[in-house]
C-alpha cells in the first residue's frame, strides 16, 4: 500500500493549483517544495514597508478562461480582482494608450504615419491568414513584418515581443503576439472536457468534435471582428492586496487531504519496471501511485532515467532571465496616475506597473510603489545589468531618483520555458508511465498564472484519460 495516491513535486503555483484540483477528487496529496516556503513566482513579501510582488503580474482571460474555471469549480476562498486598466507606452512626450485595433492604430503617433499604416495592412494579414488555418506557425515576427520600417518602429516592436514570449522579435512567432494581445483568445469552451451524457447516442470523439469545429468557427468570425473592437486588456485583472492573495486563497481552499511539506528536496524519482513508484527526498522516502513533477522539466533527467529523444527535446527549452526593479516613492507621481502597466522602448525596454494604485494598503499611506521590469542577457555581468536598467528608468521618468526611498532588485526565472520558435513545450505526458507534469514548460498558452492555469486543466484531463481520476 502506498504513502499517497499522488506526490506532486514543487510549491510554486502550479503545484500548488494542481494538488488543489486533485485533492478534490478524494486523492491524497503531497506536496514537497524544496524552498521553506510555497508559491514560487506567485507570492509578496516585505521591504521597508512596501509589499513587492515576485515580478508584477497580470491576470490575463480571467473572465471565461483556465484560471476562472479552476475558481468556479474548486477554490472555497476567492480573491477580490480589480480590473486591470490600460496599456500604454512612455515616451519623452508622456503615455499613449498602445493600440488593440485598427483604429487605434490610425492615431498612435509615437511611430511614424508611414509605419502605422504598414503594421495596420500586416496585422489584418496576419488575422486573416490565422482566423483561415493558414498562417505559418514559424514564421517570426521580424519576417514577417513590411521592410522599411524605422528603427523606432522596430525598437517598439522589438520591446513588446519578449514580454509576450520572452525572447526577441526575430525569436518569436506571428501566432504569439495574437494570441498574447488577444485578438485571437486561447480560451476554448469551459465544458469540452467534462464528462457528461452524450445526447442522440453519438460517441463522445464525435459530440467533441462538433463542439469544437463550432467554437472554432465562431473564433474565427470574431477574430476578424476584433481588428475594430479588440481591446487588449480584456477580462486582464490584479488581485486586491497583491499575489499573496491570489496565493493565500489557493492555500486557504486546500483540503485535509493535502499535506505540505517545505524544506524537503527531493533527490530521486523512484520506479519500477518502467513506472513511478515514489520519490526520495534527502531525508525520506515515500510511495505514491502517480507523481506530477512540477518543478523545470529541464531538470527531470537529473531525478529519473529518461529515453535519449525525450532528454533531447527538453534539453531545446528555452528560457529568459528578467529584472525587476522595484521603487518605493516617498510620494505619488503624477507620470503614474493610472492602472494598467506601462511599455518604454527607446534605448532599451522595460515593463512597469504601479500596483500600489490598485490597493493603497500596499505602500506606506501617501507614497508608492512601481516595478519595472526587463529582460537581461544572462551571459553579461549582473550588476552592470543592473546598473543599464537603472539609467533606462531615469531617462524615461526624469525627477525620479529625487522620490526614491526604496530600491529592490529581483533575478527570476519568469517563465519555466519561453515561447520561442524553435524552443520545447514538454506537455503533461512524460515517457515513465504515472509521472505526470505541470508548469509553465508544458503548455504555451498566455502567460504567468494563467499560463500555469491551462497547465493544470491539461493535466487533469490527461490524467482522466488514464483512468486516474
């Protein structure tokens, strides 16, 4: 008899949100975190009176999408979500709304009149081709984009691509930018995958397939409609009181039936004759029936004997290293008297949100705090990193180093596996019979905790399939 029916292996949200939703199916749980505490990415914490997030953070298809339908079906306690706000982009002239639509892009003078209506004829291409199946998946942004565009043009484009994929322009897809602004919606129908009569005796392959060549007829209509009313925030939210909360509520819904344990690094998958049988932290070992390993899937071969293809394919993961700045002002800037986020792209990119806005109780009364974020080369040396990034913040926000009272910097890893190209996502399925994965490496879909989200969804309906649920 064994220890658990399932051990999932890290803490982070995506192990967390994946023994949540397999606690409610009767199983026991472990989760076994390596750090001394849970949360990962997804947590806050203190600094001088200032409460930082681990990145800043929006959460994207919060209407209809994976993290929605993991609430409605399996959290007790719900987080308050605020409404995101607004994109925009910084220049020395102040802040532009970034366009979400054809109609938009007529007015978006930070770039050039010329440019603005040949990314307009590119993106209705792009739409088009993808809303008939015929975009190729491949293809970058920086071939398919019009030549002789300016460099400022270029620049912009170069900065908003890391942000939805994490690597450059010439690194990332077409299909990503759509996807990531929303003018194509990754969110499929919440009720594909339940398990419910099938009317009129047709098989279940059969039902599913009508269902899903119906919803991707009417994706395709509104991609199209989109190009005049897509709005790129859409159903995008911050939850009240910071990340904390979001994780708190995930942790305040777990079961009896989970047991969690911090400090405990696990060393070994155990198997048997091709299947998982446990695993071996430094000090214990337990038995379990299936093991969902949600920690980097780069670093599976180093806890369990893989076949050589599968080492190859997760050895083409690819991954980014961000920068976060966070600034604590000793007062309230009017350069940051919105919500939403900010993109600067001139001389260098950056991502900022001011998240005290959203809940002042996040900042000392009367003062704020902003984090700025940017995607740094992890072969050069980290403190002239630093050092590059500070300066891209003072050219953008003249007068802030006079507001000043806080400074803390943050290196992550913000997402398990990048959306690249040529780059791996490794799916749930590993090749040891009962050892499953979740994360950020094993589905492509949105980003951070959304991302994580679709990842679980995915691993339930796997596991389904083998009869373990």
């Amino acid at each position: 008899m064994t220890d658990y029916d399932v051990i999932v292996i890290g803490g982070g949200i995506s192990g967390l949100l994946s023994a949540l939703t397999l606690s409610k199916y009767g199983k026991n749980v472990l989760v076994l975190e390596k750090n001394s505490s849970v949360g990962g990415n997804c947590n806050s914490y203190t600094v001088d009176g200032f409460q930082v997030d681990t990145g800043p953070h929006a959460i994207t298809h919060l209407r209809e999408g994976p993290l929605r339908r993991l609430i409605d079906e399996y959290f007790t306690y719900v987080p308050v979500f605020l409404d995101y706000g607004t994109y925009y982009v910084r220049t020395e002239k102040g802040l532009t709304k970034i366009p979400s639509n054809i109609q938009d892009f007529v007015t978006f003078d930070v770039l050039p009149r010329k440019d603005r209506l040949l990314l307009s004829q590119a993106l209705t291409k792009a739409l088009t081709l993808n809303a008939f199946g015929m975009l190729d998946g491949s293809q970058s942004i920086y071939d398919f984009l019009p030549k002789g565009l300016s460099k400022d043009t270029l620049d912009f484009v170069d900065a908003i691509a890391p942000f939805l994929s994490g690597r450059s322009m010439k690194e990332t897809s077409v299909n990503r930018v759509l996807y990531g602004s929303s003018f194509v919606r990754d969110s499929v129908s919440e009720d594909i995958f339940k398990d419910e009569a099938v009317p009129n005796g047709n098989s279940y392959a059969s039902t599913l397939t009508g269902m899903l060549s119906k919803y991707q007829l009417t994706a395709r209509l509104s991609t199209l409609g989109r190009l005049a009313t897509n709005r790129v925030a859409y159903a995008q939210a911050y939850p009240r009181g910071g990340l904390k909360s979001l994780l708190n509520s995930v942790l305040y819904s777990m079961p009896s039936n989970v047991s969690i344990k911090t400090g405990a690094h696990v060393c070994e998958i155990l198997t048997l004759d091709g299947r998982t049988t446990g695993v071996a932290t430094d000090t214990d070992t337990y038995t379990a029936d299936a093991v969902v390993y949600s920690g980097f899937v780069k670093t599976l071969p180093s806890l369990v004997p893989l076949p050589s293809d599968f080492k190859e394919n997760i050895s083409r993961i690819e991954q980014t290293l961000s920068l976060t700045i966070w600034l604590g002002l000793s007062e309230k800037m009017k350069e940051f008297d919105y919500m939403g986020s900010e993109v600067w792209f001139k001389n260098g990119a950056y991502w900022a949100m001011p998240i005290s806005n959203y809940d002042p109780t996040i900042a000392p009364k009367g003062k704020q705090l902003v984090g700025f974020t940017f995607i740094i080369d992890d072969k050069k040396n980290i403190e002239s990193e630093k050092k590059r990034a500070l300066e891209i913040i003072m050219r953008a926000i003249p007068g802030i180093d006079k507001k000043i009272e806080m400074m803390h910097y943050q290196i992550i890893i913000p997402e398990k596996a990048a959306v690249t190209i040529n780059g791996f996502i490794a799916g749930q399925r590993s090749p040891i019979a009962n050892l499953y994965l979740a994360g950020t490496d094993t589905d492509n879909r949105s980003m951070g905790v959304t991302r994580a989200a679709y990842s679980v969804l995915e691993l339930l309906r796997v596991m389904k399939e083998d009869k373990k649920l």
